[in-house]
C-alpha cells in the first residue's frame, strides 16, 4: 500500500495536469451519466402527469428533451476526450517511470547491474512497470471522479427531492463501495503476492525444464523437475481461483449494495409520493439517478481485481526508482598515476578474493595480470575502475582518491572493457557513438586499429545495421567493436579484461598493436589469459 | 479451436445462465413501471412491495451474474489448466529443442499469454451470448407495447452489427499495432538495462537516457494515433446507442402528454408502458457495447491460440524412457555404436568401447561428437542401427536404467534455480565431500557466501566460468558412475583448470571408471588410452 502511494506520487508529480484534467472529465462522463438517467425518468413520469392531468398543451416538452439530446451526446464525446487524456497522461506517466528505472539502474552497485541483465529479471521488471498502468486508469482516476461526483449528486439531490433521499443514495452508495473495497482490497494484496509467487516459480521451472532437459534426463530427474512444475502451477492455479473468487464476490456485493439503494430509493420516494411531500416526477427522478450512479462504484471492480497485482508491482518497481539519479560531475583531468595501495577485496558473493594487493600503473605502460581462473582479474579491474567496492587499502588516480571523482570525470579518465561486453540494436556508428561524439575519420581509425575496418566496411560501412545484442557480427567482431568503442573515449587509463577473446593468435597480436598505436600515451592493464596478451605487456603481474 | 473443447459444455451452461440474468432486468423494469404508474393514475401502490421485489429480483440477477462468471472461470481453468499441463508435458517427453522458440518464450506461452484466454472465456463468450437473446427479446417487448418504439430500436438494431463489424476491424489492429508498440519499448528497455554496465563505463549514461526518451516519447506518439482510432470507434457506437435511447424517451414523453397519437396498437400508451419502454431501451444496446469493449479480449486469445498451436506442431524427438530414477542396468559398462547415422543423415563409424577403457573422439566441429555423446547417453534413440550397451540394445524401456550408471559433462551447464546442493546432488546419493575435492572445487564452494546453501541463478551466479565447468566435474562423478560422458570438458579454460579438469577424470578412470571424452584438445585426447576420429572415414 505504501508502495503504491510512492508511485501514484511519483506519477501524479510527473503528470499533474494531464491527471487532474483527467480526473475532471471523467467526474463530467459519470455526472452526465446520472443526469440523463434522473432527467429521462422525470421527463417522462412529468409528461404523463401533464398529460393525465390534460395540462399537457402547456407542458414545457423543448428544454427537458433538448437537455436529454444535449447529455446523450455531450457524454458520449466527454467519454472520448476522457479517454484519450488520461491514456496519454498514463503513458506519459509510465515513460516517466522507465526512464527513471534506467536512470537508477544506472547509477546502481555493480553487482545489481548483473543481477537485473538475466533475461528473468528483465521480464518481471517490464511486465511490473507495465501492469502500474491500472494505478491511475484503473484506480486513482475512478477513485477520485467517483467520489466527486457522488458529493455533487448529493448536493443537487438535496437542492431537489431533499435529504432523505440525497443521504440515502449517495451514503448508501459511498459505504458500500467503502465496506467492498475495505474487505476485498485486504484479501488481494497477500493472495496476488503469493500466485505471483507461484507464476515465478512455474515460469524458473519450466524453464530450468527446457534448458536443462538433457543435464536432467541423464542424471534421472527430469520427472522430478516435471513434477516440481506441476506443483507449482497446482499453487498457481488455487490462488488464482482464490483470486477470482475474491473478484468476483467483489462485483456481487457492489451488485448487491447498488439494488438494495436504488430499492430503496424506490421505496421511498413512493412513500413520499403517496403522503404528497414529493412530486411523482422527482420521485422517478431520484430512483433514475439511484440506477446510474451504479456506474459510479462499477469501475471499482476491476480496480480491486488488480489490485494485488498492481500493489506487488508497485513494491518491486519503488524499490527501483528510490534510488538516486545519476550526478553528473565536473570533468577533470588525470596527471598521475593509477596506484593501488594495500587493497583487499571481497568476492563479489563474499569471502576474501585478495589482500594487500599493490600496483602501480603509469601512462604508457602496458601491464598484465595473469593468474589461474577465479583468482580475481576480473574482480580487481572493477575495484579500478570504482564498481567493486574495497574493504581494504585505496585506489589513487591522478593523486587523488577514486571514491573522490565525480562519475563524468572518472568515466573520461578511465575506461574499463568488462569480459561480456554488450551491444544494442542500431548502425555500427550508433554503437561507436554510445563512447561520445567522434568524427567518421575517428570511427573509421579505431576501426582499423582493431582490424576491424575491413569487416565493416564489407558489411556496408558505419551505416551497417547490428541486431539485438550486436547479431550479424561473429563472436571475435564483436569483441572488436567493443573494444574500438573502447579506444574512442581516448582514456588516460585502458583496463581490458581478455579483450582478444574469440580471436585466433595473429588477430590478437595485431589487434593489440594497433590500440597500441592508437592510444600512444595511455596505460593498460590487461586481465591476460593467453600468450599473446601477456607477450604484449611491459610487465606481468601474477595474482596468487 | 479443439483446444477450446475442454471448457465447452461448462462455457454453455455460463452463457445461459448469462442471459436469464439479463432477463431478470425486465422483470425488475415491469415492477417499476408498474409502481411508477400507479402512483400517476391515483391506484393504490404497495410502496414497500414494490422495492422488496425489485431488490429480490435486483439480489437474484447479482446471484445469477455471479453463478455465470463462476462457471465461466471454472471453464477457462478448465482450458487453461488443460492447454498448459500440455505443454509442460509435450516439454517433459521430448529430447531435442522445440522450434517454437526458447525456454524463455516457451515459459512466457505457458504463463502469461496462455492467462489471456481467461478474459475471452469469461468476458467476451459471456458478451456474445447475451447479444444474440437479450436485444432480439426486448424487441419482441417493444413491439408488443408500441411499434413506434419497436420500429426505432428495430432500425438502430441492424446498424449495429454493420458497426460491430468496423470496430471489430479497427480494434483489432488497433490492439495488434499497440501491443506491438508496447513491445518494442519493452524491448528498448530490456537492451539498454542489459547493457548497463557498458554503458556506465562509456560515461553514456546521460545521452542513453535522452535517446531513450526521445524514443520513448515517439512511441508514444504513435500509440496515441492508434488507440485514437480505437476510442473513436467505440464512441460511435456510444453515440448510436445514446441516440437511440433519446429518440425513445423523446417519443415516449410526447406520446404521453397527448402530442403524439401514432405507434401504438390502438390504446394509447399508458403511462407504465412508457416507463418500461425507457428502462429497456438501455438494455437493448448494452450487450453491444459489453461485446465490443471485450473485442480486443478475442484478438488476444486468437494471438495466443495460433501460438499454442505453432507449439504444439513441432513434435519432435521423443525422449527414450522417462527421465525417472531407477534401478542401474545390470552387465558391464560397455557401450557400442553399430550403423548409428547422425541427424542429418550422414552415417557414423561404428566405435565399440570396452569397460574401464579410455578414449577420446575427436573430429572437426560438425563431425557428430556429440551427437555420438547423446546417442551413447540414450538421449536420442538412432534412427537407423542400434547403440548396446551393457551387452543388450538401448531402448524405450532400458534408457532410464541406462542413465542410472552415468557420469554426464555437458559442453554448457545449465544451473538450476536453486542451491548448489541441490544442483550437485539432483536428488542422487553419493559423496559429495569426495566429489567436490575431485573436481577440485572444495575451496571454491566454501568461500561461496553461504557455501553449498548458496542459490545459483540463471547464468551461474558467483561462479566463474572454470569454477562452473568444474562443479559440472563433480556433479558427474558424485554417483561414483560405471562410465563417464563428457563433452569439450577442458574448452575455453585456462591451462591451470584445464589440468585440473583433466586430472579429476583421470581419477575416475583410476577407480575403474569407462571415460568417453568429445574434444578438440590435443593435450586432453593425449592422455587417452584410444582416440576415436570422427571425422575420418571408416
């Protein structure tokens, strides 16, 4: 519930206007709604009084029925204004809310940054920030233009049929929908937390199913994975009924509540009639009403079958977005050196990874790290390059300490080439240009320097089109691009962890000359793995 | 629209209770009218009779919605349990990957999408049902009261179906082109959140942020010109329908002040019969409107029935036996291929390998290594010839038993989500202190931050990629297996694990263990008592 106040904040702050106009118009369908219906059921009960009473010649018949015209008509085209707007303001909103996951994401503890690139993760993420669209559409707008527009039926039911009917209707309609939601909204919450639990599961297994289905077989536990699945869907499928029923009692009782107040109001206002206080005609009037205001509470259904769904969402999704935004800092030149003092490092699980480690690393240098697999190459170049954080010791760049570097400034400094390097859909000089703005002859020279302008050039130039995750280039060429994406930000520091992966050894050695050539003046530390790597280095630093 | 049959006989019995409920409204309209009437014409009215019957009734019509929905769920559990148990099943069975798709679109198919069939068998069928009673019936009603009323829902009535078939069109692209929509941005955001990490390296966080706004608002743009169409559409019928009701209460008042002398049958229209005229008039066009605001609920549900059966028609490789647990095959462990083919056709030499032996099939890439692995596994059963092993033919009903004596290293782990007990062990016996320290991944595990209890997720989590070919070692050998298959077990490592790696089978081969190993490592196939080139001629 909390969760889902921050993000009806976060959306209500970002689309104010839009929400409100929204809001406003959809108060203008409901109320125009419960006009025509009040107002139909008076013409009609006054013109056959008229007319029995024989007054009929004299009976203003043109303002009544132009006024049914005019809100038959003017609600169908307030319900077509109020839908394009609070449809727009509700993606306008959810794009807000994109953006600022990919911006807190972006500014995230490295360990995060891997954890949400497995496809699982990614698709629960895009399918919770999808399902907060009902938080406005299906719940706050209705809540809002509802609640306003029983208070003004209220007050011009009172103006006209008086306070017993006006309280009747309109308290009868509000404590019901109140006492629905109170007691649905409670049962939701925990019910779709636990189904959505379940869905997780069946979705892990299933998949753990497929993708292991040979490991599983072999080793005789397929029929067991088979019937964790099953289980699993077993959980699913009871919660959903509990779901559904819930639902469903829900859309009973809100039935139920708007029968007995318009009953009521039949009662009532015959009694009333009878006993000559009220005219016939506006006893019809306040039945009439006490029927379309139904459609005031109706929305409140769907609003509650989501409900759960969305207040889970909403929980996964603010956690995300409480993150800070990305601070873009001043850019500052690096002097010195990159030194490492002492350091000690934790594994990124935890356990100790490596302690008292020192090096130094000057402008021009070229070093290697070499070491068996598992030692912390990879963990110690993120430690340099600020994602790991450092348990011990300090990292020194340009004299001053990496934790004191704005994040612009670091970035300009320093580029670390990480192992499993991603590309994105778009040409090769949109993935080129995601290192900064860089003329063609810039592209085409880091190109060349990684041997790859051949390539490229044979694809049809920088305007060659890349798959998603760089599809259309082979496993070495796409290392290579990275790597001259790399090069392009012309970082003082070069940290590359094997960055000549998938290349034969001719490549490699060639590859690595020609960053040589382009980066003239920048120190590299390289997280070696073959000879080629380690040849290339001024020195080899062997981690233990 | 077989995989709709499940649910069929409960659907019905749903869209007839469906429509009794929309009948009660004209019971309750009658009482109104009624009462209203008879308060006009000085007659007496039972104030309170009147609301107790129409609450009755207004309690009995909830009671009858909320039956109709239940036994509409009911039927869509029905079908969607059905439609998903097959798919797990028909994933269970089979031994090579379907052509459908991935595990993960494989996944979304039985989760998500096949949910969207609940709203077309709940809320669309329910819809349909009540368009073909409800409108026709209180038809017949206005006639028999006044056929000037009869005549203008008579003419408003056929522009309806005309009108359902252009929104119908307009929705469905609509919906189409929107999901689509929804999907690329999705798809926007998948590719920029899985390439955080190079992007926060680059410094390309603030221009990744504006292009994707910019992308985003785009889209946007475009969504809203799509559901333009769609809203617009609907609020024509809104309009035929407020329209229609208008000309009906207009012709009602008029009739009743005495202006208007026409359309009835002979009496003029009593002033309950206008009432109940109005109150039904709604109702005539309402399943119309319930019908088409369900319409996208059909396009989803024929999305996803296509796709149901794009996976049901890759059959595939059924596979040999049921992947259960069971006792070992009893003789030596010997295995042989004789006038095996590989899948597509080319035929394999014939190998026969002894217990206890050691031997490496080598070959280039596409040579059928393994293939040779999966055959000899019983995996797949071969389309042409016969793998023994254990002296007797492998078949349906030996496999599993077969498999119980195997030590299995695939080329890529698939990690389980789950601990790393649990994925060592998959439920097996076996040592697992003499496994870890074989593979040489005791310290590895220890470190791990809560050790064995440590969850692995999807890509392995914490485990480099050595540490993770190595668990897959002692995995392997936790059984203490008869034979080993192991496919490339030392590519992609460095020398060190690789020497590990090498070592640890050997050691299994020492306790007395038959070791079939597929690789291209020449130092690995070195060690070997026996190397099998596949790709030699015979």
């Amino acid at each position: 519930m909390k969760h889902l106040w921050a993000i009806l904040r976060f959306m209500w702050h970002d689309q104010r206007n839009a929400l409100l106009r929204g809001a406003a118009l959809t108060a203008v369908v409901l109320a125009m709604g419960a006009a025509l219906l009040g107002l139909s059921g008076w013409f009609i009960t006054a013109a056959a009084a008229a007319g029995l009473a024989g007054v009929g010649a004299t009976f203003d018949v043109f303002r009544p029925s132009a006024m049914v015209r005019f809100l038959a008509l003017g609600r169908a085209a307030a319900r077509y204004g109020e839908r394009l707007l609070t449809h727009d303001a509700t993606l306008r909103a959810l794009e807000s809310l994109r953006l600022r996951v990919l911006a807190a994401h972006l500014a995230a503890p490295h360990g995060k940054m891997l954890q949400i690139r497995g496809a699982q993760a990614l698709n629960r993420l895009t399918a919770d920030i999808d399902a907060l669209d009902g938080v406005p559409l299906r719940l706050a707008l209705p809540v809002l233009a509802g609640a306003a527009v029983l208070l003004i039926a209220g007050l011009v039911l009172w103006a006209l049929v008086g306070p017993v009917l006006a309280l009747w209707i309109t308290g009868g309609y509000a404590l019901g929908a109140l006492a629905v939601a109170w007691a649905t909204a409670q049962r939701m919450v925990p019910l779709s937390r636990r189904a959505e639990r379940a869905a997780q599961a069946f979705r892990g297994r299933l998949i753990d199913l497929i993708r292991g289905r040979g490991d599983l077989a072999v080793h005789g536990h397929l029929a067991t994975q088979r019937g964790a699945v099953e289980a699993a869907e077993e959980r699913r499928l009871s919660l959903r009924t509990a779901l559904h029923r819930a639902e469903r009692r829900a859309g009973f009782l809100l039935s139920v509540a708007g029968t007995l107040v318009a009953a009521g109001a039949l009662a009532i206002g015959l009694m009333a009639a009878q006993a000559g206080t009220l005219e016939p005609a506006l006893a019809a009037l306040a039945f009439f009403t006490a029927l379309a205001l139904a459609e005031v509470v109706a929305p409140l259904r769907r609003g509650l079958s989501d409900f759960g769904r969305m207040a889970d969402a909403a929980r996964r999704v603010g956690r995300d977005i409480a993150a800070p935004e990305l601070v873009p800092g001043a850019t500052r030149r690096a002097m010195g050196d990159l030194v490492a003092r002492g350091l000690s490092l934790l594994r990124p699980g935890g356990g100790v990874l490596m302690q008292g480690f020192s090096l130094t690393l000057r402008p021009g240098q070229t070093i290697a790290l070499t070491g068996p697999s598992g030692v912390g190459k990879s963990t110690l170049l993120l430690a340099l390059a600020g994602l790991h954080p450092i348990t011990e010791g300090q990292i020194d760049l340009g004299g001053s300490p990496l934790t004191d570097w704005p994040e612009k400034g670091l970035r300009d400094a320093l580029t670390l080439l990480p192992q499993r390097s991603a590309l994105m859909v778009g040409s090769v000089a949109d993935a080129l240009n995601l290192a900064g703005p860089a003329s063609e002859a810039e592209h085409w020279a880091a190109l060349r320097a990684v041997r790859l302008d051949t390539v490229i050039a044979d694809k049809g130039g920088l305007a060659a089109l890349l798959g998603p995750r760089g599809a259309g280039l082979s496993g070495g060429e796409g290392r290579r691009l990275a790597l001259a994406r790399a090069i392009l930000r012309r970082p003082r520091f070069l940290l590359l962890d094997e960055p000549t992966e998938g290349l034969d050894d001719a490549t490699a050695r060639a590859v690595l000359a020609g960053i040589r050539d382009f980066l003239p003046d920048a120190g590299i530390l390289i997280a070696a793995h073959r000879p080629a790597e380690v040849e290339f280095a001024d020195r080899v630093v062997t981690l233990k | 629209m077989e995989l709709l049959a499940p649910g069929k006989a409960g659907a019905r019995r749903a869209a007839g209770v469906s429509v009794v409920s929309g009948l009660v409204w004209i019971a309750q309209a009658a009482i109104v009218a009624q009462a209203l009437g008879s308060l006009l014409g000085q007659g007496a009215v039972n104030a309170l009779g009147a609301a107790a019957g129409f609450a009755v009734l207004g309690v009995l019509r909830a009671a009858l919605v909320h039956a109709a929905e239940t036994r509409a769920q009911d039927a869509a559990d029905t079908v969607i349990g059905q439609a998903r148990s097959a798919i797990v099943a028909a994933e269970a069975r089979r031994s090579d990957d379907n052509t459908f798709g991935g595990a993960g679109a494989i996944a979304a198919l039985a989760g998500e999408k096949l949910e969207l069939l609940g709203p077309y068998l709940t809320r669309y069928a329910l819809a349909r049902a009540r368009v073909g009673v409800l409108p026709l019936v209180i038809l017949a009603l206005a006639f028999w009261q006044s056929w000037a009323v009869g005549l203008i829902l008579l003419v408003a009535g056929p522009l309806i179906p005309v009108f359902m078939a252009l929104i119908g069109l307009a929705a469905k692209e609509a919906s189409a082109r929107q999901m689509a929509e929804i999907g690329t941005l999705n798809d926007f955001l998948v590719e920029r959140l899985s390439t955080l990490v190079d992007i926060r390296l680059l410094g390309a966080g603030e221009a990744v942020t504006s292009g994707f706004a910019a992308q985003a608002g785009d889209l946007r743009a475009r969504t809203m010109a799509v559901l333009r169409v769609a809203f617009l559409s609907s609020t024509v019928l809104e309009l035929f329908a407020a329209i229609g009701v208008a000309m009906v209460a207009v012709y009602v008042g008029f009739s009743l002040l005495g202006a208007l002398s026409f359309g009835t049958w002979g009496a003029p229209l009593s002033p309950a019969a206008g009432i109940f005229l109005l109150l039904l008039a709604p109702e005539f066009f309402q399943p119309l409107r319930d019908l088409a605001a369900a319409w996208h609920d059909k396009a989803a549900a024929d999305a996803v029935l296509d796709e149901l059966a794009a996976h049901a028609a890759d059959q595939g490789q059924t596979l040999p036996g049921q992947g259960a647990r069971v006792a070992p095959l009893p003789g030596p462990a010997s295995v042989a291929l004789e006038g095996c083919c590989l899948p597509s056709g080319r035929p394999i030499r014939d190998i026969a390998i002894q217990p206890g032996e050691r031997v490496a099939l080598v070959g280039p890439s596409g040579a059928g290594k393994t293939s040779v692995l999966r055959l000899m596994a019983g995996l797949t059963l071969p389309e042409r010839g016969e793998v023994r092993v254990a002296g007797q033919p492998l078949s349906m009903d030996n496999a599993d038993a077969w498999r119980a004596r195997l030590g299995w290293m695939p080329q890529a782990p698939h990690f389980l989500s789950g601990s790393l007990r649990a994925n060592l062990t998959l439920g097996r016996e076996g040592d697992l202190p003499r496994a870890l320290h074989a593979a040489a991944v005791d310290k590895v595990a220890d470190a791990l931050p809560r050790g064995l209890n440590t969850r692995l997720g999807e890509t392995g989590g914490g485990l480099s990629g050595g540490e993770a070919r190595r668990m897959t070692l002692a995995r392997a050998i936790l059984s203490a297996p008869d034979l080993i298959l192991a496919d490339e077990p030392t590519a992609d490592l460095d020398p060190a694990t690789a020497a590990l790696v090498t070592e640890g089978l050997l050691a299994e081969a020492a306790r007395g263990a038959t070791l079939v190993i597929a690789t291209h490592d020449p130092a690995l196939a070195a060690r070997m008592d026996r190397v099998i080139d596949l790709g030699a001629a015979k």
